[in-house]
C-alpha cells in the first residue's frame, strides 16, 4: 500500500480531461484533504463551436476553474500551448520539471501513452 500523498499534481492536454478522467479520484483525494494541483498544457483553441473562435480559451479556463472548486482543486496552472503544437522537446521538458520542482507533489498524473 502506497502512503497517502500530501500533494497531487494533475497533466492534463486540455482544461476538461482531469475531470472527464478522474475527477472522482480528485474529488475524492480532496476531500481527504490532499493538494490537488492541476496542470493545463494547451489553450484548448481548436476546440470550439462555429463563432467562438475569438472565445474559446477564455471560456475554457472559466468552465475549468468552476469545475475546479466542484472536484476540491486547490491550484490551478493553465500553460499556453498551442492545442495541437505541443511538442516533447527540451524546453517543454524544463518547463514541466520547473513545475514538479515547485510543487514537489508525492504523485503525479498524466494521460497515458495512447
């Protein structure tokens, strides 16, 4: 049995996919009073209805934060990616080491492989 972490930290590519994924799981982990940070990599703009383009981010990160305060995320750090330019090189790969070093959660979460 794993000891019970103190703080989570949450990789998702778009601002809906921790919930969709495991927002049970935060939700649950919050309210066991555990740190749940959550990690939006991409702005989420090639997601949008016909005459939102100008709206989409925005509206994003708003429905996100709301379902936030649902789920119990205590923080939440919104990156600006471009939705489909995100690229594994090195700068990225600092950029997300910066951000576990900061946090220093016990576990960490992200998408699988596929």
């Amino acid at each position: 049995m794993l000891p019970a972490p103190k703080t989570v930290l949450v990789f998702e590519a778009h601002s809906d996919d921790m919930v969709i994924g495991m927002g049970g799981l935060v939700k649950l982990l919050s309210s066991a009073g555990v740190k749940v940070i959550a990690c939006t990599m991409t702005k989420g703009e090639t997601a949008h209805a016909p005459g939102q383009e100008k709206s989409i981010v925005e509206t994003r990160r708003d429905e996100g934060s709301r379902a936030d305060k649902v789920i119990g995320v205590n923080e939440h750090l919104f990156l600006d990616h471009g939705c489909q330019a995100l690229v594994n090189d090195r700068p990225t790969y600092q950029e997300v080491v910066g951000i576990i070093r900061r946090n220093r959660p016990d576990w960490v979460f992200t998408h699988g492989p596929h």
